[in-house]
C-alpha cells in the first residue's frame, strides 16, 4: 500500500484517520526476494526520483526491483548500467517507455506522459572527458521536471570557452549551475567567481599520476576562494543534478507539485 493507497481509502471511509496516520508514519517498506528493502515512500519525502545503482547488481536484479517498484510510481532511474541491464529491464517493461543513455550510462522508465518544464538549469563539462558525469547530471535534473541548458569542453585551458555558455545561461535565468572538472577541478570556482548563480562542482575521476582518481579535483574545490559553491563527492552527477533541480523548484515554489 502506498501514500494514494492510504488516502484514498481514508477519503471513502475504509480508515480511520487513527489508522491512516499510522500507516503514514511506516514508510512503506517492502522487501524484494532477498536482496532489496525498499522505501517506497522516499520520492514523496524528497522529491527526488528513485534511482537505482546498477554496477553491482545484475540484470535479473535491476528487472526484478523495477517490476515491482514501477507498480506504484510513474519514473524510476537506473545509474551505472549497462546494455544488458537495459535488455533485462526491456523484457519486463511492457507498456513503459525504456530509454538508454549511453554516455550517462543511465536506463529511465518513464510512464509519464510529456509534462510542462519546470525550473531550469544549467550543466558545464570543463572537458570531453568529464562529459558522462555531466550527461548524469541533465538526465536527474530533467527527470525531475527541469529544462537543462549544457555546454560541454569549456574548461580553463582555453579560458574564453567558457565566457559565452555562462553568460548565456545566466541571461536564460538558470537557477543553479552544475560544473563538472577533472584534473586540478579550476572551472567551478570560475564560475563561481563570474556569477550570482548557486554553483555545484563536481570533481571526476580524470587526470594523470597524482589525483588522476579525482582527489586533486576534490580538494581544489573544496578550497575555492569563490563563496557560492557546493561540491559533491567524486563523479556523483547523480547528487548534481538532483540538487540543482531541488533549488530550481524551490526557486519556483514547486515544492510538492510536479510529481505527476
């Protein structure tokens, strides 16, 4: 049984409004064969889309949890997954949309039909490199029901790359800024420096020798000189994109709505 569930049968007289609040305050946890326990109640607490990682479970894992987590909501992701978890999941989709993005590495079912954007947010990729994590970010972020404005190989090497796709996001009225960066992660405190936006860095895992898994890009964001920017861990585009999402409907004041 889930929140609707409750509430509707407290609207037909079915539960007492004792009993509906004590099936609220439960959390609708079910438990899936052995291997899942899972909180259905989670996307309505925080607006964030369940997303499942897919690395280290196996397809017949990921397929199983969607069939019986998509009973009772309308989009569900799947990070870190590969061809074969997609297939898996195409096998029992029926009627929901299934669709791959390859560069994120992200599987979205989606029974939703096409909504009214949002919000709006902008997605920054200092390099080629860093594109994945970035593409991560824009699939959460326009999950949630944003618009997302991307610029991608814009790092400061060639420092005048970026001058543009900032302003022009800034002037589009994005509500937060999402950059990503390898190496010594320099880009989002730029960025930072250059706006009034709320900037979330996010360091990956690419560089040489020394930091090369994203400690060098960490540590340089986390001591930017520039006010105004939140960091995430390493290569979580994931926890990007559903942040910046978060601060553009609280921008909105789409607290609660759009879930639909």
């Amino acid at each position: 049984m889930n929140i609707r569930d409750v509430l509707e049968r407290h609207k037909k007289g079915e539960l007492s409004e004792a009993e509906a609040e004590k099936l609220l305050k439960l959390d609708f946890l079910e438990s899936i064969n052995s291997h899942t326990v899972f909180d259905h109640a989670r996307e309505a607490r925080r607006g964030i889309p369940e997303v499942v990682y897919g690395e280290t479970k196996s397809p017949e894992v990921v397929a199983e949890i969607v069939s019986r987590v998509m009973a009772d909501r309308e989009v569900l992701l799947i990070s870190r997954a590969s061809k074969e978890h997609l297939a898996a999941v195409e096998r029992i989709a029926g009627g929901m949309r299934v669709t791959y993005v390859e560069q994120a590495r992200m599987v979205i079912v989606d029974k939703r039909r096409a909504r009214k954007r949002r919000g709006k947010v902008g997605i920054l990729a200092a390099g080629s490199s860093d594109i994945g994590v970035a593409e991560e970010a824009r699939v959460v972020a326009e999950a949630m029901g944003c618009e997302v404005l991307t610029a991608y190989d814009v790092g400061v090497a060639a420092l005048h790359r970026v001058l543009e796709p900032v302003m022009k996001m800034v002037e589009e009225g994005v509500d937060a800024l999402v950059v990503v960066a390898g190496m010594e992660g320099a880009l989002p405190t730029v960025v930072s420096g250059l706006t009034d936006v709320p900037v979330i860095g996010v360091p990956t895992s690419v560089g040489y020798g020394y930091g090369a898994r994203g400690e060098a890009a960490l540590m340089g964001m986390l001591q930017s000189c520039s006010p105004g920017l939140a960091v995430v861990n390493i290569d979580n585009g994931v926890g990007a994109g559903a942040i910046a999402a978060l601060i553009s409907r609280r921008c909105h004041n789409d607290r609660g709505k759009g879930r639909d």
